[in-house]
C-alpha cells in the first residue's frame, strides 16, 4: 500500500531463513481484512507498506530448530507470530506472545511467499493437503473465523444465552458462527444489509435487527425481555458501535470486543454502573486453530461462504475497492 | 448532608413500613463509606441528602410479606436493595436487581432506625445476636468488605495468581484480605502510608509497592517477571488509578475495578490491544454475604480491624473529617 487508496503488485526479494525457528510458506491463497481498510481509508498510516496478515499454504523451507513442521505441509497460520511456549501464550494470548509480532506489518501474506517466524508457534497442519473447497474456509481460520471464535468466546457465548452481534462485516458474521458453534440459544445478529443478513441467518441468526444505535439497544431489549443480551460481539471497532454493544448487554453480561479500536473513549461511569465484563482485543487465533482446523475438516463448519469476492493476488486493488465500497464482504486472493 | 463538607445529625421522622416486603430495623452500628467523601469532597450533588449505606441491626417490624426474617433478628443488609429472586439477581448481579435502589440515595442508614425495601432479597441473619467484638466485622460486610470482595472475584484472584491491588482505602484492604482468602500466591498491595501498609500486610500482602502511576506499574512488572499481575484490583475510581490497574495487568490478565468511576475516559485503543479483561461496577454484595457473615461468625477473617476511629452518630461530622483529611481509614459509628 503506497498510500490510502493505493494499493500496487509487484515483485519483492524471495523471502529465506533468517531465523532456525523460520519456515517459508508458499502461499495459496490470501484474502484482505476489514482491518486493511483501516489504512486503506485513511484511518491508520500507510506508507508503502507491505498488506496482508491472512494465509494458508505449503512448507517450502525450515529452519533448524523447527520440529513440529515439514516441508511439504500445508499450513494455517495466525495472524500474529506467536512462540506458543512463553507464560502469555500458554495462558491462550499468542497474539500478546512475548516474542509476538503482527504479520501485517512485518510480512505481508498478499504475497507469493512469506517468511514465518516462530513457526512451529504459530503455524498448525492439517491432516493432510486439503481439496480446494476446504481452501475459503481454512484460510477464514487465519483471522476472521479466529476473531469472531474469541469474540464469541470473550462474551461468554453458550447454550441457554442471548448473544448479540453488533457488525455485520466477516467478522461479525464469523461471531454468529461462533456462538452457534458454542451452543447459543438466540444470536441476534445486526445487520441492515439483505446480503448480509441472509449470510447471518445461514451461520446462524435466529433474529435480525436492522436498527443501529440507541434504537439498536431498545430492539434488543425488546427481545430480551427488557434486560438486554447475556453476551454481546463487537465487531466494528467504533465509538458508536462500542456504546451499542455495552448498552445492548444486560448486568452482568459479556461484551466480546474484537472490532480494531479506533477513536474510541469509554465513559467511566456508565461503564461502571453497567457491571458490564468487557474483554477483547486483538485474537488469539493460534488458541483455537488446531480445533478450528478440525471442525473445518470434519465439515461441522463452513466460514468459506464468507468470501463473496476471488480475484488473482494480481488484481488486489480491485478488491481493496470492492470492500472499500461494500460491494464485498471480503475478498478472496488466488495465487 | 447539607452541602459539601456540611454534614448534620438531625431528628428524622421514624420510619415505618410502607411495602408488605418492607422490614424497618433499628441500626446497632453503621459507618462512613470511601464513597461519602465524594460529595463531602463536592465531586457528587449534596443537597440535604441523607447519608449511609452500611448497616447492621435488628429487625424492629417486618411487612405481611416477609418470610425469612423476623422481629428480633440480627441482621446485615447490602448497600443495594435487592428482591433476589429476579433473573439479574439469580445471575449474581444484585446490585442492579431490576426493583434495585441504592440505600444512600433513599434510605440513608447513618440514623437510628431504617426502613429496608425487599427486606427478605437484601438482608442476611446472622445465626444468633453477635457479640460486641463481631459487630465491625458483619458491618463491613454490608459494603467494603463485600465490594473488595467483588473486586478479587472479578479479577479473578485464585491459586497461582499474583494480585495486585490500587488503592488502600478501606476497599482495597479488603481486596488484599479477599485476594488471600481465595488462595492468591503474591498480594501487591500498593500503598505509600505506613499505617495502611501494616494493615495490608496483616490481611495478606506479600508485597508492598509505593509508587504510583507508571512507576508503580514498572514495579508491578519487575515482580512478576516483566509480564505483569494476573489479576489487579481497582479500588479508587479516578483516570490515573484506572490507567495504573489496566497498565499493570498481563496480556489475558482480569481487572476488577470497583472504586467509584469518576470523570474516567478509558482509551479504546490501548484497552484492546491490552487484552485484558475488566469487570467491576457497584458490587452485588448480596451475592456474598450469605458466605461473608459465616466466615466472619466462623472466625476465618477479621474485616473489622480496617475501622481505626470510632464515633458515636452524633459527632459523625467528626468522622467525615477525619477521612477526608486522611487521618482515618474508615470510621465507625456508634449508637
């Protein structure tokens, strides 16, 4: 990305080993996150800098110490480089890891070829290569699928709760997913986009409310007589869309913030007041991908369906526009 | 209180009952909260409100609906009116019971008798009329020793967890006495009073840090290992002590904040990428009482000790003071 709005392919130096915890992935496919429009609008800073944090693919070279991988594998990997050793990432916060770094602004997987440190930390195998119809949907575990699963898993998601879904971006409706996955007895997903709310009530939406903010809340009380959802996924990363998600939450309830903060101030004292849980962040991906992987492979979960856009890495621009303009939910990159 | 800084004890009309849910008890002690210095201090409206939310006493009348109480019973009651059988309630939130008020606002128990609304879902009996030596202890459970006790909960204080506590009022001792009696390892009580540290290192710390803000964290950090306290305890409620608590937890780590959020604007962004949780707000003290009183009946714990000046009621103006200028921890109050 040169630039907001400026997205160009072209040619970089082959990445090798540099570290004996590195491998070299060949890429098979990338995608672009909701979050790459951050810079891409403006909103974070871009300066000829290298995109894409979301990949799958297969083992070319390992380091020395790398034991836990092949070359020849193919692999799903985090969004951020995780040890999965340290005292961070055995408590399940590889995205807070010790020797974490983010992909997105080291490497770049909108790429041929990358090189992954920490590998046997945050890569995982799968059985075996996959068919390209499991592709869409072991490369939706590499973020979206994983964000949404600590969304649903940060706001407590599970069987006899109400959860409520503010965004519906990929994320959000991986979040539906999610809480479906984890037993939920109601997800209410908010969604004024007919696309998108066909996609939520497929993963899982048993109601849908187009209205957004403070008349956002009243429905969702509505359906919740009067006392709000016991869980609720944030997942856009606003002012407004936080403030809907705390007042959408009943006492007591679980707010699962995954939306990349951006501009975003709480109010201490209604915080407070609304003995509300808050947690969030940036997902440990790498904790939930060895199941992710499996579900994925047992057909139990198909987060594929998310992709409603493939282009060949070449046309990356493309893609950056169409979900720029809502045109995608988020686009898919064949390489 | 008339005003800030203005407080009188003056004849009140007797209260009697209104509700059949009602008991109305006669106050054998009551005393001034942390809480009180706020519009003492001018930070909250005080205009001839009446004052006091801890209470211990004996039941004078109950309401044609009270079953598990009777005339002459010892009882201690939660600074929130709970029904406790509502779905808020049955969830642990009584502090926002969906019939909840704040008996400061309404009730107001720094007076010879109360009427208790809901008296059956905010009062607990004590097994039999305590002796003397007893009474600061059950009358700490009505609110500090509840809310500390709140605190380390919502931190998730436990086994193997290193905890560190901001602020050593009266709420933050009882979190160190709490984080000890849920079987912390490592009890950080951060504190720069010679008095106040003794008295947390008799209810359990094992450590004692005095700085503040970002050197207060850097010391949290170089005690445990650089990654910070698994759980912080919030016991102040401004912007700097809520900053010190999220900045002193690990990655994954819980912050129960329970000091009274006052003009606190928590930055969305270095919140998420903290990944902690946070969980705090009014305590639902109702929810541990039942546990609190036979621990203390029990002898296990001793939160008395946290009042270091005793008054009768009519010089309450006196204990006001004497917390405000910090010359006292908690007062007591006689009747």
């Amino acid at each position: 990305m040169y630039g907001p709005g400026d997205v160009r392919v072209e040619e970089r130096e082959d990445p090798k080993i540099e570290e004996p915890t590195d491998a070299v992935i060949r890429v098979s496919a990338s995608c672009i996150c909701g979050s790459d429009l951050w810079p891409y609008r403006g909103f974070d800073p871009a300066d000829h800098q290298v995109m894409g944090h979301e990949y799958v693919g297969v083992v070319e070279e390992v380091g020395s110490a790398v034991r836990e991988l092949e070359v020849g594998d193919f692999v799903v990997g985090s969004f951020v480089i995780s040890d999965n050793t340290c005292e961070i990432c055995r408590a399940g916060y590889q995205s807070k890891c010790v020797h974490g770094t983010f992909v997105a602004e080291s490497i770049g997987t909108q790429a041929e070829r990358a090189r992954i440190p920490h590998a046997d930390g945050t890569l995982v195998r799968t059985p075996e290569h996959p068919g390209p119809e499991l592709i869409p949907s072991l490369l939706a575990a590499s973020d979206v699928l994983g964000t949404g699963w600590f969304g649903a898993v940060a706001a407590d998601a599970g069987p006899g709760r109400t959860v409520a879904v503010v965004g519906d971006g990929a994320v959000g409706l991986m979040g539906v997913l999610a809480a479906r996955e984890l037993g939920a007895e109601r997800i209410i997903a908010m969604s004024r986009h007919a696309d998108r709310q066909e996609l939520a009530r497929f993963y899982g939406a048993t109601d849908i409310v187009e209205e957004r903010g403070e008349a956002g809340v009243e429905k969702v009380r509505e359906l919740t007589g009067g006392l709000g959802a016991h869980s609720v996924i944030e997942a856009v990363g606003t002012q407004e869309s936080m403030m809907q998600a705390i007042d959408s939450a009943r006492p007591g309830g679980h707010i699962g913030y995954v939306g990349v903060s951006h501009d975003v101030e709480l109010p201490g004292g209604p915080l407070f007041f609304s003995t509300v849980h808050l947690h969030g962040g940036p997902a440990p991906v790498r904790r939930f991908l060895p199941d992710l992987v499996r579900r994925i492979w047992d057909r139990e979960i198909d987060p594929g369906r998310v992709f409603d856009l493939s282009l060949p890495l070449e046309e990356a621009a493309e893609g950056y526009a169409a979900m720029d303009e809502r045109r995608s939910i988020k686009a898919f990159l064949t390489l």
